[in-house]
C-alpha cells in the first residue's frame, strides 16, 4: 500500500511537472507567435506620423517604454528583444525623429540607427544684407541660439573666420538641419558654401577683367545683385559696371550709398546723400567698394565673372522691374525723362538720373 501511495505521489509529481513544461511550451509558441506578428505589423499610428525625440542617454528600454506610452506599441520588450537580437541597442542617435504612418519596428530601428532625424529648413535670400541674416537666424526656433548677443566680430570669431568682414560671405539657399543645430553650425555652412561656390566661379571667370581677386568678384556681384530683381538681366547690368571699372568711371550705383548710409536711411535716397561721402559712395569714390553690400546668388556671381559684351555705361529703371540700358548720356538722359519723369521735361534738370559719369 506504501509503494502504492509513492507511485501515486510520483505520478503526480510528474504529471504536474508536465503540464508546467507544456504550459511553458504553449506560452512560448504564443509568445513567438505575438514576436512574429509584432514584427510583421507596423507601429500603431492613427496620424499621418508622430514626432518623438531620442535624448540623450537614453537606453533602448527607455525608448520602448516611451513609445508604449505614446500608444505607438504593446509589448516594449519585444522592441527591445529585436534590436539587441540586431545588435543595435548600442547604436540608436540621439536626435528628433518624424515616424510615418505603416513603419514597421525594424524601419524604425533603421532609421534611429542611421540618425535620419527631422529637418528644419532655413532660406538665406539673395540679397540680404548680414543684419538680415542673423535675424533669420535668431528668430528660427529650432536653431540653438549662441550668438544674439554677439557682434559682427565676435560672430566671425566664433565661426573661425576672426577678421573676415561677413557681408556677403554666406550664401543664399535653403539650408536644411535638424532640431539643436546651433547658429554656429549654421553660419559655418553657409560660408562655406559661399567660399566653395565664389573659388569654382572664379576658375571659369572670363579674362581680362578688372577685378583684383574673388573678393571683388563677390563685391561686384552684391551690387549687381542689388541693382535688380530680373537675372535676365545679371549679365548686362554686370557689363555696364565692368567697363565703367575698365575705363575709371564711377559706379555710381544707388544700393552702395544707401547700404553705406545704414540704419540711418529712411527709404527716401535724395541728391544730399549722393553727395554725403562714405567708404561705400560710389558717387563720391572710384572703384568698387571695401566690402560687399549683400549676398549675391549664383547668377550674380556668375555675372561678375562672365559681364555681357556690348558698349553701354547706363541704364535706367522702367518702372516694371526691367532696365533700359544705353551707350552714352544723351540717350540715357532721354530714358530718364521718358521712364523716370514720364515725358515731363521741365523736370530733367531737378531730378538725379540713375546713373550718371
């Protein structure tokens, strides 16, 4: 009856130990199972996508159990199971990420592995001056900011270009970044873009041209940026000036003596201020001026280097955003009166051609 009541106990034992193995079998199989079908299925997004930010420090539990409480998954150790199964748990960047609508969980640890963060965009337009630019800059809010309080100095300092005068030095396109970027990183891109663009145009310049270096290729070009808003219109504008430089005629164009007047200029250009001399008044001095007076695009640095031929040294605005250009200042008074003063002769000798010898 003893060995009876053993075998019974035994019996039991083992058919507890078995329904125990089974019972682990069929959670794993269901665990597996729900493992295959998490991985198979995309993120849970209602939304076209979800922002959501790597900080930091953060361990790849953290950011599953982030992404749990954001409704995005269900279970956070499988997120977590299958980037340590991948080895990626250690290479996840730190950075804001934009998730899209059907992202599946090994996308999503591509994505973080490879740091494809979310872009901000800034456009640095042509013609701006640098005042202009570091407003843009400062007012962007997912630029880090470190330079409001800085002057132009200690900004060409902090990009390692301490000396360097900044107007003109960054160039004029929509720049890309993510989320931090500091206006440091910033600034240093597009003056580096500017210097790699104004040295390529530089090598392809036409010869026999007036200027000295690409820095004058980048002054002139500011002014021919300045002058009109029509790039067909570069190339001529750009002839103009360079064979007034040839012959030591004077530029005297209106954007240097206004950028030359600075804050104190109301909008309103009289013939007192032509004749108020400053380093930029190019109706007082010869040649170009020390600095540039805006950023140039391409086209105007291309222009610079590459003028249109022909013979003219004026030209007038038509009131429509196009120039009538002429040969000499006969025919270009007679476009002043006719454009500028609409035909209205009395007025020839009170009112200041746009470009006079």
């Amino acid at each position: 009856m003893s060995k009876l009541l053993k075998g019974m106990a035994a019996y039991k034992w083992y058919l507890f130990l078995a329904i125990i193995v089974i019972g682990v079998i069929i959670k794993g199989v269901l665990t597996y199972t729900q493992y295959q079908e998490f991985l198979a299925s995309p993120l849970n997004i209602q939304a076209d996508s979800v922002d959501y930010s790597v900080k930091s420090g953060a361990s790849m539990r953290n950011i599953a159990r982030d992404l749990t409480q954001m409704g995005l998954l269900e279970e956070p150790t499988f997120l977590v199971v299958r980037a340590r199964m991948r080895e990626l748990a250690q290479s996840i960047k730190v950075g804001e990420y934009t998730i899209k609508q059907g992202t599946s969980p090994d996308q999503l640890l591509d994505q973080m592995v490879k740091g494809k963060v979310k872009q901000y965009s800034l456009t640095l337009i042509e013609g701006w001056s640098f005042r202009e630019v570091m407003a843009a800059i400062n007012a962007h809010p997912q630029l880090r900011h470190t330079l409001i309080d800085k002057n132009n100095e200690q900004i060409m300092q902090a990009i390692g270009h301490e000396g360097v005068h900044p107007e003109g030095r960054f160039f004029p396109e929509t720049y890309r970044f993510p989320k931090n970027t500091s206006d440091v990183e910033f600034l240093k891109r597009a003056y580096r873009h500017m210097q790699e663009f104004l040295s390529a145009a530089w090598k392809e310049k036409e010869s026999g041209l007036p200027l000295k270096d690409d820095y004058q290729a980048l002054i002139l070009a500011s002014i021919i940026e300045k002058e009109t808003g029509q790039k067909s219109e570069y190339r001529q504008i750009a002839g103009v000036f360079t064979r007034r430089l040839k012959i030591g005629m004077r530029l005297q164009t209106d954007p240097t003596v206004i950028y030359g007047l600075g804050q104190t200029f109301n909008g309103n250009l009289t013939r007192k201020h032509l004749r108020q001399d400053t380093p930029y008044n190019t109706y007082t001095r010869k040649g170009l001026p020390p600095t540039p007076i805006a950023i140039p695009g391409a086209g105007a640095i291309k222009a610079a280097l590459n003028p249109g031929t022909g013979k003219t040294l004026y030209f007038v605005s038509k009131g429509d955003g196009t120039h009538y250009f002429s040969r000499n200042l006969k025919e270009h008074n007679e476009a002043v009166i006719r454009y500028q003063l609409k035909g209205d002769r009395t007025k020839a000798f009170s009112s200041k051609p746009k470009v006079t010898p």
